[in-house]
C-alpha cells in the first residue's frame, strides 16, 4: 500500500509543475484531470460497489448549475455554491439509492438512464430555476486573494485537487472496513448480509461519496466552461464516458480509472487532431479493442495476471 | 366543458399505432437480454442502419422502402450473425460491463462509417402516402403508422412461431432459460447466440426501414435516442419477454400521447420514464416480468 | 475538403520547419465530426469559397491566405483544446462554432486570451449579449429572426386584419427555446393572442398530439422552429391531422432544399426566415450562387453562405489592420464595413448587443417547389402568396 502513496505524491508533484513545462496544453489537462476525477468517484460505486451506473451526468449536472446560477443569478461565491451542490448531491443519490437499490444488474443500470434523464428535461423545462435551455453564462466571479478563477492556471490547479482529492479518498477507502464491505457486497450480497453487513447501507454511503464527488468536479467544470447548457451537461453521453473511462482503465482499481482517463481523452485530443472526420470512428474502433482483449481494463488485466502468477508459484512450492 | 370523446379516442389510437413502432424498436433489444444477457447499445444505431438501407435502396434503383425489407432483413440477420461471432462471442469470460462497453463501441463506429460514407446531411424517402389517413368515424389513422403496425405484428407473429413451434425456437428458449443446461443436452448454444443476435439486428433494421417514411435518417444523432426507447421500453414490459416488450412499447406510446395531450408536451419523454420508475418500484422485474426467486 | 483539412491539421508540424512561404494563417474551429457535423461541413464548403476567391484576388496583404482548420467534435471541451492548439500556432484571429453550447464557452475563454473571434454559426443572442469587445458577430441573432417573422406577420395583417391568433412550436434545443422566447415577447409586443405555446424534445418524432391541440384553438398564424428532422415530421403531421392557419412559418428545418424533396406539396406556403438566398438582390449573388454549388454539388443554403461571409469579414480586417497583432486586428474588425454578396457588415453595439452586425434577415416563401424571397419588400423577388388554403382545398 505504501508504494501507491508513494505514486500518488510522484503524480501530485509532477501535476504541480506541469504548468510550467507546458503551459499551452492547459485545456487538454483540465479536461483529464475532470475525467480522471469523476471516473474516480464513479468507481467507487460502479467499481468499488459494483452498481454500474449509467447517470453520472446527473451529478456533474447538480455541481455545474449550483455553481453557474448560484453565482450569476443570486450572487453566492462559487465555493458556497459548491459546498451546497456536494450536500444536495447526496441527498439525491441517497433517494435515488433508496429508489432503486433494490434492482440488480442491468436493472439498474438502465434506471439510472431513465432518472438522470428526467433530471435533463427539468433542466430543460423549469426556465425559472435552471436559466433553462438557452443555458447559463458565468460572467463574473469573486477573486479570493487575488486569484482570477476564470485564468486556465486556476482551473488547472482545481481540477488537480479534484482529481487528487478522488484518488486519496480511494485509496482510503481500500484498506479501511468500508473498503472490505463494498467488496463483500459487490461479490456477493447474500454472504455479505450473512456476516452481517447491510448491503442497502453501504451501496447508500458508496452512492452519496460517489455522487458528492462527481458534483464537486461539476462544479470546476462550469468554470471551466463559464458557460453550461442543459443538453450538454445533463447529456446520457456525459454519463456513458464517465462510465466508460472507469472501465476501461479497470474497475475497482486504485488507478485504474486515472489510466482510462488518460487514454480517453488522451487519444480523444491526438485522434482529433491527426484523422480530422474519421476520429470518432478510430475511437470507436479503440474503445472495442481495448474491451476485447483486455476485459478487465488496463490496469485491471495485468493486476490479474499478477496475482495469477503470485497464486501459481505458491501452487507449485 | 364536455369531454370530447372523438378527440380522446384520436389520441388513444395514435398512442396505440406510436407504441407499436415503440414495441418494434424494443423486442429486438429484448430477445438478445434474454439469451445472452447484454445490453446492446448499438440497437438504435441498427435501426439507422436500416434506415440507411431504404434511402440507398429508393435513391439508386427507386424502391418502395417497404420492399427495401427484402434486402435489409438478410442482411441485418447475417451482420449481426457475423458480429457476434467475431466479436461478442469474444467476451464470452469478460465481466457482463465489457457487452456494454463493446456494443457502445459499435455504436460510435457504425455512425461514424455512415457520416463518412453518407455525409451527415439527413436523409429520407419521400413517398406520396407519407401523410395519408384512413378514417374510421371521425378518428383517422396514418398509413404510415397502420402500416408499422402490421409490420410489428407480421414479426411479432413470426417470432412467436418460430420461438414456440420450432426446434431452433426451443434451443434458444432452452439457452435464454438456462445456458449451460442447454449446453449440456447437446444444443449448441455459441450458434444460438449467433443466431439470436441475427435476429435482434434484422428486427432492428426492420423498424428503420419501417420508419423512414415518417422520419429522417441521420448518421450519428438519432442511434441514441432510439436505443434509449428501447431500453424504456423493455423495461417497462420487463427485460427478456418479448410478449412483454409488446406491451412495454404499446403502454409508453399511449402513456407518451396522453401525457402531450392532456398535459404538457414539455415533458413527454419523462411521462413514459416516470412510469418507467413506478413500475420499477411496485415490480422491480418489469410489468410482466417473471419475479426471481432467490436461490 | 478532406485534403485541406489533413493539411491545416499538420500545419504545427509544417510551421516548425523553417517556412518559406510568409502565409496569413486563419484560425477555425468547426465541428467536422459528431452531432453537428451536417451544419460543420456546410459552413467549411462556404470558407473554401472565400479563400479560393481571396486568393485569386492576391490574397492578404499581399500573401496567400491558409486555414487552420480544427475540429471540435462537436463539444466545448474539444473547441476550448483547439483554441489552446491554434493559440500556439499564434494565429491572429479565429472563426467558430456552430452550436452556442461550443461558442459560449468559445468567447468566454477567447475574451479572456484577448483574441478576436469572429462567431461561424452560432445564432444564440447570449453569444452577443452583453458580448465582449472580442467577440464578432455577422450574421443574424434570436431577436433579429423572430423579428423578422413578426415584420412578416406585421405585413401580412396590413392585407388582412383578421389575423389575430398565432401557435407556437419549438424544440427544446437552445436556438429553438430562445427563438420562441423572443417570439413571446413579439407576440405581446405587437398584439397577437398566443393560444398555443409547446416546446417538444429533441429526437420527438410524433408531433400529432401538440397538433391536434393547436388544431381545435384554430390559430391564424403558426410559428414553429424545428430541425430539419423534425421540420419535414411536422409538416407531414400537420397535413395528416389537417392542421389549417392562414400562415405556416417554419424556422431553420424548412429553410433546407431536402425539406422541399421532402415534403413535397405540403412544403407550398410555408415561409421562413434566413441571412441569404440566391434570389436576394445583392450585387453577386448569382456569382456567388454559382460557385457554391460549384464547390459543394449540391443546392446550397445560407449555411454555406455564413461561412464565407465570415471568412470574407476575417480577411477584410487582416487586410485593414495596422498589424498582424491581435489587438490590431480586433481593431480593424470593429471598424468594418464591408459589402459582400452575402450581406452588409458593420458592428454595431446596440440594445446590449456588442460586436453585432445588424443584418436585414430574408423571409423566403416556398413557391412552387423553390425558395424565392419574399420579405422585406425591397428585397424581395415575389410576391407573397397568402392566405395559405386549407389542406382540403390543394
């Protein structure tokens, strides 16, 4: 365990600096750091508890509008904002974790789709509360000791917190009682009740530090935008990539979803600009491979392969 | 005021006649959750396919898109054999997330080949009874929508036979029930996906050939939203029962035009989601799902 | 087009190499891929025009004028990347995006590096309202469009005054919501009773129910703003439920040649509003006409004509500013007024608008199978025809 604190600082250390060595490649980094932080907080649910949900969106959503209307409709400091999104954030995910807990598998992925959905038309709908389809501009915003939020330094150096802030709250989560009971539950929920774990409490707690999470990220997303509409920031896509990220970096891992991010939107960035129209065809055909012949995720295959070799050699002595 | 009766009855009938393109939509969906247990993502992007399939067939050699059914179904059959058998049987070990992942995939590069080769501009046929009526008293019904109608009717009949009164037909209920049972009296069940992942894509195609009299082909926009109807739909009747899908589909189209009617349109989509979700709380396995036992 | 794009998209590595040739190298972010990919192409077809006609004129200050062309994927994280990646290639100004979800952020982030954007397709007025010093904008806003369908409306009711009553129905997205915003407002503003008011969600394929209802308020006048998708579905619907006004007004969907080979028919009367036609009498238009069919095959639509006006407006001021610096450059821009066979354009600052060109927006009618302008009047190549006859009478 000591060595992933060990990577963790290295990691931390090389994101403080890396604005100097490439201070015109902010934008891709402030995007990676996002996604590498919601696949984080998406993990702990969808990994760690293993509820794969397909309505992350939600959550960014929550996080980007509290801070958007918050700021310029009724003139609260983003970092109030922020603080009232992570509470409403978990009241959500616990109703809806009260709602639908008691689907499994691919029951409750799909109502997951259908819940942040609805969240997406009340954006849509209720003008008065959300500023409506037209969207929201962040137009001004308070510079506590002297720091313009607006300049991409500032937005890197949140979504680097955020970011860092997701991956220690994993990893300790992993060696602590929480950790060992999501992965009894996520195994197998009928054992884990039997060694007497509640399985609907600790899929609720996974559910609202995933979701608290997700909306902290939101909420530097919006700055980062300073511009969100409903359509984009509640889409069922937004969701799909958090989700896909996770997975694809490997489930339930430390690092995993960090690694998915940096290949998503990684090669997202290259592709873009190198296969000009057919780039998202390319990334399709990425996304397939990658599932194909490493199931478990980038960092998840060889993790198995490991411990493969580590139970074999025991096997043999 | 009085209840305006012919009204009412107008907008039952056409829930009826949407929900029955919705129920086309979502049985292919289902049938493939209920043997191979994933959740295909690229389903909407199947019945873009078909679309895709009447435009190219009515602008080169000027077909009626019906009789574009002739060609698109084979078709969609042997392409999705063909994918599952080259990739989804892949994942055969995989945890049951990488399905989903794949087909999402699959989705991205099907839209992507399309945008490619068609252009992004939306395409359509254009046939002169695209906006006729028959009427019946005073409620009229569109051609177009009867004829959706019959065509889920025709597939839904045809798949009931063949899942009910023939071999292949008990192989693959013996499968969807239970796989390796299946396996075990000698069925082989890595042909039976194949060929129920074959019928899934010719179902699904089918709806867009269907469809493309009413509506407009688009590479990478509608596959989404498609899909998303589907899995509303076969949730609501319960995942796996087709029977159900039926019911599903017909339920959110009545549930969806009553809402817009009588209500306000704004929320259409979520009137369908939101009974989505009581029908979830009430019965967790669907409408007419079986209800699992524990084992 | 592909060729061009392979090329723009090299150019980090082309500029890194010691260069010979002294290019003006233009900024542009478009979505070349993903959702809004039918509009991006359009508006690429329309700046390809420009440039060859740019360079065949000798191009800017003297030197061949060259498109870096990005691609945003159609989202705003892609754009903001791609504004990062042109602002290393230091261009001195960049033209983009079509959806306002992309541009918003765009300008946000454009106003703050202080470097001029000139708005490719973008109609939502927030994108210049309150605006920035920065931010350009050419072709038309909400206010100017819903405007010109009142004046239209206005016009209409001079020959007749029973008209009175108008429905509204308009998709969810941004433009359609700010459209039917504003003609809210119009509607109260000029005295017409909105009896009917829905909005519907994008990928709704079934409009009967809305029309039913809008059916038994038997409304004058209906405004709708809808996709093209969802504009060829309404128009069907409509005949089907045998939906009757006295004027049909379609934004953005009927304003497309395929809504005519769509609809067929049931596309005769129905009016909508666009930045240009090829009938419009402007110097050039037929020219221009020519040449963007030459280039695309196709019909081509105002799409294709905003695209090059923005290119036309970028090489105006390249050709004006002091300098090729960006401040320079942002100054030239302010100061324009060019005619092009697009439109006129000036920017102007007025009613919170910023960096806004005040352009007079066309009502087309669909006659006879074709587009012709019939509104404003001195613009104008027809007459309008009016009223539209009930379903049952054509």
């Amino acid at each position: 365990m000591k060595k992933h604190y060990v990577i963790f600082a290295g990691l931390v250390l090389m994101g403080i600096f890396y604005p100097r060595m490439f201070p015109g490649y902010l934008s891709v980094a402030i995007t990676l750091l996002l996604y590498a932080g919601w696949a984080t907080s998406w993990d702990i649910l969808g990994g760690w508890a293993g509820q794969v949900s397909l309505g992350h969106a939600s959550f960014v959503g929550l996080g980007a509008y509290f801070v958007a209307v918050g700021t310029s409709h009724h003139e609260i400091a983003p970092w109030w904002a922020v603080l009232m999104a992570l509470f409403a954030a978990s009241l959500v995910a616990y109703l809806w974790g009260r709602l639908t807990f008691k689907l499994k598998g691919p029951y409750f992925t799909l109502s997951t789709i259908a819940i942040a959905e609805i969240f997406r038309l009340v954006a849509i709908n209720e003008g008065w509360l959300t500023g409506g389809a037209t969207g929201v501009f962040i137009m001004t915003l308070p510079e506590p000791f002297g720091l313009d939020l607006f300049s991409r330094q500032v937005n890197y150096y949140l979504a680097l917190a955020f970011a860092a802030i997701t991956v220690l709250v994993v990893m300790l989560i992993s060696r602590s009682k929480f950790g060992y009971q999501l992965r009894a539950v996520r195994e197998d929920e009928d054992s884990a009740m039997a060694s007497g774990i509640n399985p609907t409490t600790v899929k609720l707690k996974a559910f609202m530090l995933s979701g608290a999470l997700t909306a902290l990220g939101g909420g530097i997303y919006a700055i980062f935008l300073s511009f969100i509409e409903p359509h984009i920031i509640f889409y069922l896509l937004l969701s799909v990539q958090i989700a896909l990220t996770a997975i694809i970096g490997g489930r339930g891992t430390i690092w995993g979803p960090c690694i998915g991010a940096l290949l998503v939107v990684g090669s997202g960035e290259i592709f873009r600009t190198t296969f000009a129209e057919a780039n998202m065809l390319i990334y399709g055909l990425l996304i397939m491979v990658v599932v194909i012949f490493m199931p478990r995720g980038i960092v998840g295959e060889p993790a198995r392969y490991l411990i493969r070799r580590v139970y074999a050699k025991r096997a043999q002595s | 005021m009085m209840f305006d009766y012919v009204s009412f009855l107008q907008n039952l009938s056409n829930g009826v006649l949407i929900g029955g393109v919705y129920a086309l939509i979502g049985v292919g969906l289902t049938l493939v959750f209920g043997v191979m247990k994933i959740i295909n993502f690229a389903h909407g992007d199947f019945v873009i396919l078909g679309m895709y399939c009447a435009v190219l067939l009515n602008s080169l050699l000027g077909w009626d898109p019906y009789l574009s059914l002739l060609v698109a179904m084979p078709l969609g059959f042997m392409a999705g054999a063909l994918l599952q058998r080259l990739v989804l049987s892949r994942l055969m070990e995989a945890p049951p997330e990488s399905s989903l992942l794949v087909t999402l995939g699959l989705a991205l590069v099907i839209g992507n080949i399309l945008l490619l080769t068609f252009g992004a501009e939306p395409k359509s046929v254009n046939v002169s009874y695209a906006s006729s009526t028959v009427s019946l008293g005073k409620v009229s019904f569109s051609i177009i929508l009867l004829l959706a109608g019959l065509a889920t009717m025709v597939v839904i009949a045809g798949l009931y036979t063949v899942l009910n009164h023939t071999e292949l037909g008990r192989a693959i209920r013996a499968t969807a029930d239970n796989r390796l049972g299946a396996e075990l009296v000698g069925i082989n069940t890595r042909w039976i996906e194949a060929v129920v992942f074959g019928i899934g894509m010719a179902l699904a195609v089918t709806a867009g050939v269907v469809l493309i009299p009413l509506l407009f082909a688009t590479p990478t926009f509608s596959g989404a939203i498609f899909t998303l109807k589907a899995f509303v739909v076969t949730v609501l009747g319960g995942l796996g029962n087709i029977g159900a899908a039926i019911a599903g589909g017909l339920l959110l189209g009545v549930v969806e035009v009553m809402g817009a009617s009588y209500l306000t349109s704004d929320y259409r989509d979520a009137y369908g989601l939101l009974v989505f979700l009581l029908i979830l709380l009430l019965r967790p396995e669907g409408l007419f799902g079986k209800t699992v036992k524990r084992v | 087009m592909k060729k061009l794009i392979a090329v723009a998209s090299m150019s980090p590595w082309l500029l890194a190499a010691p260069t010979v040739l002294a290019d003006i190298e233009v900024g542009v972010i478009n979505s070349l891929s993903g959702p809004f990919a039918a509009f991006g192409e359009r508006y690429q077809a329309g700046m390809e025009v420009a440039l060859e006609e740019i360079n065949e004129g000798g191009g800017v200050r003297g030197e061949p004028l060259v498109l870096a062309v990005q691609d945003d994927r159609s989202e705003a994280t892609s754009a903001l990347a791609a504004i990062e990646s042109l602002n290393r290639q230091d261009v001195p100004l960049i033209m983009g995006s079509y959806a306002s979800s992309i541009t918003g952020p765009m300008a946000q982030l454009m106003t703050r590096q202080e470097i001029p954007l000139i708005v490719l397709g973008s109609a939502d007025n927030s994108i210049t309202k309150p605006g920035s010093p920065w931010v350009f904008r050419a072709k038309h806003n909400s206010t100017i469009v819903a405007e010109s369908y009142f004046d239209y409306f206005d016009f209409l009711r001079e020959q007749d005054d029973s008209l009175e009553t108008v429905a509204m129905l308009y998709g969810n997205g941004a433009w359609p919501a700010s459209l039917a915003e504003e003609g809210e407002r119009l509607a109260e503003e000029r005295g017409y009773e909105v009896v009917g008011n829905q909005s519907y969600d994008q990928g709704t394929s079934d409009f009967r129910p809305i029309l039913n209802r809008f059916r038994s308020e038997e409304p004058d006048l209906l405004y709708v703003v809808a996709y093209a998708e969802d504009g060829v579905a309404i128009a069907r619907q409509m005949r089907e439920v045998n939906l009757n006004a006295k004027a049909v007004a379609i934004d953005t969907g009927a304003a497309l040649p395929s809504f005519i080979d769509q609809v067929g028919d049931l596309a005769e009367y129905v009016a909508t509003v666009v930045s240009w036609s090829k009938d419009v009498q402007y110097d050039g238009v037929e020219d221009l006409y020519e040449r963007l069919k030459a280039k695309t095959g196709e019909e081509p639509t105002f799409y294709e004509a905003e695209g090059y006006l923005a290119l036309r407006v970028a090489a105006d001021a390249l050709e004006r500013a002091d300098s090729l610096e960006r401040s320079d450059v942002r100054n030239a821009l302010a100061e324009t007024d060019l005619d092009t066979p697009v439109t006129h354009v000036v920017f102007e600052s007025y009613d919170g608008f910023q960096g806004q060109n005040p352009i007079r927006s066309l009502v087309l009618q669909i006659q006879d199978g074709e587009h012709v302008t019939v509104f404003p009047a001195d613009l104008a190549a027809e007459e309008v025809q009016y009223p539209t006859p009930v379903w049952d009478e054509r």
